[in-house]
C-alpha cells in the first residue's frame, strides 16, 4: 500500500501476542449488550481516567434483523480494546482509561448528555438501526454540533437502504456521497489506495477465504460520507466491509491477522487521526 502503509505490518505482527492477553478474566453480564466479558456497560458514564482518545460505541435498538449481525454490539468489546492499543502504540495519540484496567471505550445512546463528551461515535450492523423522534434529533444536533459518527458492517442492498433512510431523517438536507480514494484522509497517516473487504472471521472460515457476505450482491465495498457545507465529514459509512473484525479479531487466528488487520488498522487509525484533526 505504499512505503508508509508497509511500516504497519512488521510492528503489528511483533506486537500481536500481547492483544490475546486483554481479555478481563472476570466476566460480567451487561446492560444492554450482551457479548463479550467486558467492566464497561451502558450507562456507566465516560472513562473515569480521563484525558485522552475516548471511544464511543452508540448503542440502538434493532428494528430489523441481518443474517450474520448481532446489531448493536457487533464486535464489541475486543474491537474497542485492540483498537484503543493499536492507536497507542502506533500514533502520539494516548487513550483515557478506566481505573478497573479497561482503555477508554463508552458506550452511550443517542440521547445521553455524556454524548457531547464523544467526539468520536462507532458503531456495526448500522443496517439494523431504528431511531425513534428523540434520538434522531439528539443524533442530528450532536452531528452538527461538531460530532464525527462511523458505522461499519452492514452488508447488501437491504441493509444500505434501510441505513440511508435512517440518516436522512437525521440529516435530510445532506447527501450521501462515495469518498474518493484521493480523498486526504486516505493517506494522513498511512497510504491505503482502496478500501478493503474485510469479512466477519465466521464467514471466511465457513466459505474457504471469502470475504464477500451476501456473495455478488455485496461483491464492492464502499466507504461513502455524510459533509457538511465546509467539507467537515459528520457521517462516515464502511459498506459490504467489516472493518472492526479486523481488530476484534485479531489474536484469533494467524491467517485472519496477517490478510486483514493491518489493513483493518490502516483505515481505523488513518480515519481516527483525520476526525482529530479536522
């Protein structure tokens, strides 16, 4: 991907091992969410050690299902916590953290006040999505306001339409447009000349190495955003790609890691840094 998207990969696969150990071994049953053996729930507020990268997971509820997404809490929480790592040990940028030991991930709705404490919002299987009156008004003023909103894993035409008419009610004076690859955010940090597919880890198991989910239908991935007048992205959206498998996933599989994570971070860090900056 060019001489500086190179540096990652060496780095990562020396550094590797040491996502396997971040797992809790205490595990708790979450508000909310219902996978992963993590300390931080909904509703337990912002990183109690503040002063740094803060990620924030938008928790909704599903109004439609999709045949391998679990909605809200796709990929939560070992995307968050290798995310959080990597962006550490790769960039100047330091997490929060909580005092329990976690890195700095939230998770909040759409109408909790600690919103505006986020400037950066995450969230997976945005193909699911239903937001009733009061969170796409709080959603909308949030955006305008200065927020950054990324939603990744959502896959097929059924789902992309379902998304877009979500977000304009949230957003109806804006349009959805693709991002082009010579967008500067595609190199502020690392050179990623396409957008990869990345596939769940399931579904590249149980298909022999494929990463096209809803197989022709799904064939291109898309990263597309939401601008404001001035350029300013408000909405980000990865299509027909997992992106956030790529971290989650990471220490599973040696495979899995070498084909998509480093350029699974490639794209988080690079779109992290232009959200910080811009």
């Amino acid at each position: 991907m060019g001489p500086r998207r190179w540096l990652l990969f060496p780095i990562l696969f020396a550094a590797a091992p040491a996502l396997t150990a971040l797992a809790l071994p205490e595990a708790a049953s979450a508000q909310f969410f219902r996978f992963g053996a993590t300390n931080v729930r909904l509703g337990d507020g912002l990183p109690d050690q503040p002063g740094g990268f803060t990620f924030c997971r938008l928790a909704y509820y599903s109004v439609r299902s999709e045949p391998s997404g679990t909605g809200r809490d796709t990929d939560f929480p070992d995307a968050e916590r290798n995310l959080s790592t990597r962006l550490a040990e790769l960039t100047p940028i330091t997490p929060s953290r909580w005092t329990h030991g976690e890195p700095g991930f939230a998770v909040v709705t759409a109408t909790d006040p600690d919103l505006y404490q986020c400037p950066f919002l995450f969230t997976s299987d945005a193909g699911t999505m239903g937001l009733d009156d009061a969170e796409s008004s709080a959603l909308r003023d949030y955006l305008l306001k200065g927020g950054f909103f990324w939603v990744d894993d959502f896959w097929g035409e059924a789902a992309w339409n379902h998304w877009a008419r979500e977000i304009g009610r949230v957003l109806p004076e804006y349009r959805i447009v693709d991002l082009p690859l010579n967008h500067p955010l595609f190199e502020i940090v690392y050179i990623v000349p396409k957008l990869p597919q990345i596939p769940s880890i399931r579904h590249w198991r149980n298909s022999g190495g494929g990463t096209s989910e809803r197989g022709a239908e799904s064939a291109t991935p898309h990263i597309r955003a939401i601008m404001d007048d001035t350029g300013r992205i408000l909405v980000l959206m990865t299509h027909n790609t997992d992106i956030a498998d790529g971290w989650e996933r990471e220490a599973e599989d040696p495979n899995f890691f070498q084909f998509f994570s480093p350029d699974a971070y490639a794209v988080g860090i690079n779109i992290l840094v232009w959200m910080m900056t811009h």
